[in-house]
C-alpha cells in the first residue's frame, strides 16, 4: 500500500474516533473511482452535476479540512475511491463512514466493472448509498446486487439527481432541507416556462443562436 493511501486511512479512521457534533460533520459522502469522473459526477457540463445540486441549488458547502468546518449546516466531502485499485481505501471509506457522521454517501464509478457504488453499499450497510453509473455500460454492474444486499440508483450520469435524491433522505428529518428541495423545484419550473416562452417567441433559428 502506499503511502498517499495508507494516510487517507489513517485520517478516516482517526476522524472517526472524534466525537464531533453532527453540525460539523459533512451530511454526505461522495466518491467516485477516478478523477476522470469528476466531471461526470461533480460538475456536469451542459448536464450538471452533484456539485451543482448540492452548492448552486440546495446551498450546501464542501468540507476540505474536518478540523475546520464550513458555517454552512449542511455540508458534503468529496473523495477519489477506486474499488480495484484502492481496495483498503474503499473499506475502511465505507466501514467509518457512520462514526464520521456521515447519513448517505453518493458512489460513482465508470467503466463495465463498476464496482465502487455496489461494494460501498455492501461495506457501509445500513447506511443508505446511491449509486452513480458513470457511462451507460457501468448500469448493470451497479445496480446488479443480489436479494438481501440492496442499493439504489440513478441513471448513467445523472449524478445531479443522486444529489438531489440525497438530499430528499436528509429533508425527511431536516424541515430546512425540504425547504430548500422546494425552492429549487418552483426555480426548475419557472425556468423551463421562460425556455418556452423565450423559444416560442424568438422562433428556433433566433433561440438557438443565443442559447
Ligand atoms: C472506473 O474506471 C472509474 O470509475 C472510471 O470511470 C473508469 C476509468 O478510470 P481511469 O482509467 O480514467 O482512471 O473504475
């Protein structure tokens, strides 16, 4: 194991061994199998991505350093686990992830061997994972669990909507979060109305050029 690895354990496990309150503690755990993912997962692109849901739209912060905590309430981390390549890493991720606070962690992995969401869920069990299908082949890998060792998904990229999902979990016991979740839904629905309108009345040609 390297060294790089072997100290991402050794924090995880001592930032479980804290006693923090559950204020200072990031709400939700997301981790992805490479970096190449983070696009896919985070910050989308014409499709956006967890980190817009949960930044832009739900007003949550990311946790860089557990010892200094954003003043948001409501917070995420962000990880890179690989299954295959950091099997340790994506054990002891799991196995902490409770004592470290953490209520539901988002899992994306690429590839037809998407094993990073299905095996987390496994690990970290009964915390509830939603598993992120990186690419269209990576579905079946992630949701192909058998009877008894359940997950939950989203569909291929749609990383935004695990975000979303995960949220609705935390707004089942945190009234602010709903809030926020309603927020957002009425901002979604008038912005597709504008769309319409807009298309409507410039015609195709005039609304594609100024998209
Ligand atoms: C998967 O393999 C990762 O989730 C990623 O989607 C894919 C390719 O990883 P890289 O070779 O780009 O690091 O485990």
């Amino acid at each position: 194991m390297s060294d790089a690895e072997r100290d991402l354990i050794e924090a995880l496990e001592a930032e479980a061994a804290t006693d923090r309150s559950a204020a200072d503690t990031p709400d939700i755990g997301i981790i992805m199998g490479s970096d190449s993912d983070l696009e896919t997962m985070m910050t989308g692109g014409r499709r956006r991505g967890a980190y817009d849901a949960l930044v832009d739209e739900l007003g949550f912060a990311e946790v860089t350093d557990y010892d200094a905590p954003p003043s948001e309430r409501f917070t995420f981390e962000t990880f890179v686990v690989s299954a295959h390549r950091t099997p340790d890493l994506m054990y002891t991720y799991a196995e902490t992830a409770p004592a470290r606070g953490l209520e539901v962690i988002i899992a994306g992995a690429g590839g037809k061997s998407a094993d990073l969401p299905n095996m987390t869920a496994s690990i970290a069990y009964p915390l509830p994972v939603i598993g992120v299908p990186v690419q269209e082949k990576s579905v079946d890998s992630v949701i192909g669990m058998p009877v008894g060792a359940p997950i939950v998904a989203v569909d291929a990229g749609k990383s935004f909507n695990a975000a979303l999902f995960a949220a609705q979990i935390l707004a089942t016991y945190h009234p602010e979060i709903e809030g926020r979740l309603l927020d957002f839904h009425d901002r979604q629905r008038t912005a597709v109305a504008e769309t319409s309108r807009d298309l409507h009345e410039q015609g195709t040609a005039e609304f594609a050029e100024r998209r």
